[in-house]
C-alpha cells in the first residue's frame, strides 16, 4: 500500500526546511569518541528529544550510567525511548539510530567547516553527520511530521530507540535493550525491527541489508623511558617504543589484506560457486568502489573479489599512533609512551569472544620475540558480533515494495562491511526480524573527510521511510 499522495507532496513543499533542521543537528558537533564534546552529544540529545515531542512522540530520556574513556570517568549521553500509538490492530515497529558522530577538523583535510552543512551546487549536503546517522534520524523526524501536522495517525504503532554512544561501541545500550525486551517492558510487542544508518552499495541503486560484520576494537600501548628522548644521546642506546609498535602494528595484516593472526582467517568457510553467484548478480563494478575511495586503489579487478572483502569476510585495519611527534618541522624525539589502534571487522561464525584471546596471545608472543625491555599493555576498547537475516520475512517484503514505489527499481540486497552491534542486540532481545533501511549513497564518505549526503536521498529517503511503513501496515504475516 503506498503512502498517500498529501504525503509525497508534504516531503517535497517542505524540502528546504527540513534541509535547514539537518543544518541546525549538524552543527552540534556530538563527538561521542571526544571526552571534550561529550556535552555536545548531551545537547544534541536534548536538541532531538524536544523535536521529537514537537511532532506527538512520547519520549523519556534514559540515564546509562558512566563509563571510563582514556582514563576518564564520563556520564553516558542517555538514551531516547519513543513511541506513538497503541492499536493491537496494527503492527508495533522498532525504530532505531544514533546521534552521535565521528571526530572532525578541518585539518583532517575537509574542504569546509564539518560543523557547518555546505550545501553544494550538485545537491551534496556535506558535514559530519549529514549521512551517519544525523539525516536518516531526521527522515523518520519528517514522516512523523507529516502525520502529526494533518492529524493523521500513523498506520503502525511506533517506538524509538535512538542513542548517542553508537559511534564509541554504543556502551550501555545492550543493557537497556535487554531489559525492556522483557515482558512489560518498553519493547514488549515489538514485532519487527527497522534501521536506517548504512549505504547504498553503489550510487545508483537503493539497497536493503540483511548482515553486518562485527567489530572487536583493540589498543596497543608500548612504553618505556621516563620521558621523551633526544634521539642523538639516546639512539641505538635504548629499547625504542616507537620502533618496537610499528613491528608490532606490521606483523597484523599483509598489504593485501590478509590477517596474519593465525586462527582469525581460518574460522571462516571459502564462498563456494553459489554463493559467489549472489555477489555476481549484485550492480556493482570495482569503479564503484574506486570513485567512493577517490583513487584506483582496489584490491581486486574481479568485482565479486571485493565485494567478498567487504562483506563475506573479515579485515583488519590499522588506524592510528598517538604519542608520536606529529607538528611542523623535523623534532628528533625518541617518543617515551606510543600507542597503535587497529580494529578487526568480523564475520559469522566469528564473535569478539572468539577472536579477542587469539589477539593478545599472537601480539604477546610477537613482543616478546622482540626481547625489548619496554612495556607493553593491550586494551580492548569495543566490540560487538556479526549479524545476519531473513530477507523472505514480511519486514524485507514491504521494504522491498516500498523501495519499488519510490525509486522505481527492485533493491539490491547486501551485506554489509560495517558494525552497529546492537543491530545482533535487537535480533536476539526481541525475537524479531531486523531490516537495514539505508537512506544514503555508497559515496556518502561516513567516516572521512567532507561527509556528505545527496539532496536528493534525503528528500527521497524520507518518502521511502514512510512509505516503508504504510507496506507494513498492508503486508500479511
């Protein structure tokens, strides 16, 4: 059943300002992952609790407790329960997505301001946030909108779940899920869950997504002289941190890809020919993931080989040294305390639990090849399984006919290379079917320099959200 056409019409007359409340979430730079923003990720919770009450949801905020970050003790941002209607004649659907962002400087090599939406000649609304997962929130904050502006209720009963910590292991939210997936609880007839906080596969062709790897997230610190060092007194006198996590950092994955933790790889089964045939059929080129990249870097030529890398098997990624000199000039500093962050993307039947012990023991027995006599500590920061679904249920049927009704087109179905572990979290709390609704494209850049989200997904997107659930409404069981 597609969504009525006052609907349509609303999304559209209403483009532009729905483009400036994106403007106004994207300028509260809700950095999760930065113990100095965390009062933005507060603000930015308030800011989306009294737009969601504005538009007929009955909210709570919901406090998760602290954590520890880098040493420090941090209240947790709270957690944003909705929900609208209560009819046992209609289907009760879950809603979900974060708040919360990735760091961004204008020094990482943005080419604006990230806090500050550019809205480009070409459509691209870009700034951090705008696509993960600022804009897709804001598409459900449309639809709900529309229905509470004309008085019409919703065809389904709705409830929200919307968090600020997704970005840094979504900590404490597992917790919460749990407990009100129980009988009385706030989840309590939940009969299917929609998420909207992934991508196209491509730039042309929508997509619905029924896996997404895990994540285990780990820290590497190597220390050993009381301060830092002159390089010229010092070298090739004493045990160098630095030199010692490079190897360290060097000995996990080769350069093409493959994990060098023995066990990791091995847990694993190779596709056979029938399941290479799925990614065959998907619309996809290497040039697809060459233009999201911005250089013809793949490793691959053969398109089933690179989508397999992203989503079929796991990777490991190295991705950053703090500690290091890194200003202007040539400072000739042997660095007293280093570390290495590197996480690996997991796939079934691979869970954190698994993976982690073979992790340490690999990296202590490479460091003690080293006979170095610096310290080293291993932390694990995050981590979260991988997740996999029907895609015959009647939750990916009306996502299907809904992606049919806006885009004209059948959707490609995919899994996907990234992690939102509570996504596993829902499956297994609430029984239910869980759905990856994505609104953005496979150029997005989540995650990197001069984020973006087009114009016209946004606009487009909004419809499919809604669409989405007047299919609901109509499908049978």
């Amino acid at each position: 059943m597609p969504a009525p056409a006052e609907f349509i019409k609303f999304i559209d007359s209403n483009a532009d300002a729905f483009i400036q409340r994106l403007s106004d979430a994207v300028a509260i730079p809700s950095i999760s992952g930065d113990a100095s923003h965390r009062q933005d990720v507060f603000k930015m919770a308030e800011w989306l609790n009294a737009h969601l009450k504005a538009v007929g949801v009955d909210t709570q905020l919901v406090d998760l407790g602290k954590h520890t970050m880098d040493g420090e003790e941090l209240p947790l941002p709270p957690a944003i329960l909705g929900r609208i209607g209560d009819d046992k004649d209609k289907k009760t659907v879950l809603i979900y997505g974060h708040f919360d962002v990735q760091p961004a400087n204008k020094s990482d090599g943005w080419d604006t301001d990230p806090f500050a939406l550019t809205i480009l000649p070409d459509g691209k609304l870009v700034g951090r946030g705008s696509s993960d997962d600022k804009g897709p929130i804001l598409g459900w904050l449309n639809v709900l909108q529309y229905h509470f502006q004309s008085n019409k209720p919703l065809p389904v009963n709705l409830r929200l779940c919307f968090e600020g910590m997704e970005e840094s292991g979504s900590e404490g939210l597992d917790e919460l899920v749990e407990k009100e997936s129980k009988k009385g609880g706030y989840f309590d007839g939940v009969e299917c869950v929609c998420i909207s906080d992934n991508y196209w596969l491509n730039t042309r062709t929508p997509a619905l997504t029924y896996g997404l790897r895990g994540l285990t997230y780990f820290k590497l610190t190597v220390s050993g002289p009381a301060r830092d060092l002159h390089s010229g007194v010092f070298g090739r006198t004493v045990h160098e941190p630095m030199t010692d996590l490079i190897h360290l950092m060097g000995r996990l994955v080769d350069v093409q890809g493959k994990i060098l933790i023995p066990g990791v790889e091995e847990m694993v089964d190779v596709a056979g020919d029938e399941e290479r045939a799925i990614y065959e059929s998907l619309d996809y080129t290497t040039a697809d993931i060459e233009q999201s990249a911005g250089a013809p870097i793949a490793l691959s030529a053969n398109k089933v080989d690179v989508l397999m890398g992203r989503m079929r098997y796991p990777s490991l990624s190295l991705h950053g040294i703090e500690g290091a000199f890194s200003g202007v000039g040539a400072k000739t500093v042997i660095p007293a305390k280093v570390s290495g962050k590197f996480s690996i993307r997991l796939v079934p039947p691979q869970t954190p639990d698994a993976v982690d012990p073979m992790v340490i023991s690999y990296i202590e027995k490479e460091f003690a090849k080293l006979k170095s006599k610096n310290k080293l500590t291993i932390e694990n920061l995050h981590g979260g399984k991988p997740w996999v679904a029907d895609v015959n249920h009647w939750n990916f049927e009306a996502a299907k006919k809904a992606t049919k009704e806006i885009y004209h087109q059948n959707p490609d179905l995919t899994r996907e290379g990234g992690s939102i572990p509570v996504t596993l979290t829902f499956a297994e709390s609430l029984g239910v079917n869980v759905l990856l609704l994505p609104m953005g494209r496979g150029d997005d850049g989540a995650h990197s320099t001069n984020e973006k989200l087009d114009r016209a997904n946004f606009i487009e997107g909004s419809k499919l959200l809604g669409t989405y659930l007047y299919e609901i409404a109509a499908i049978a069981k």
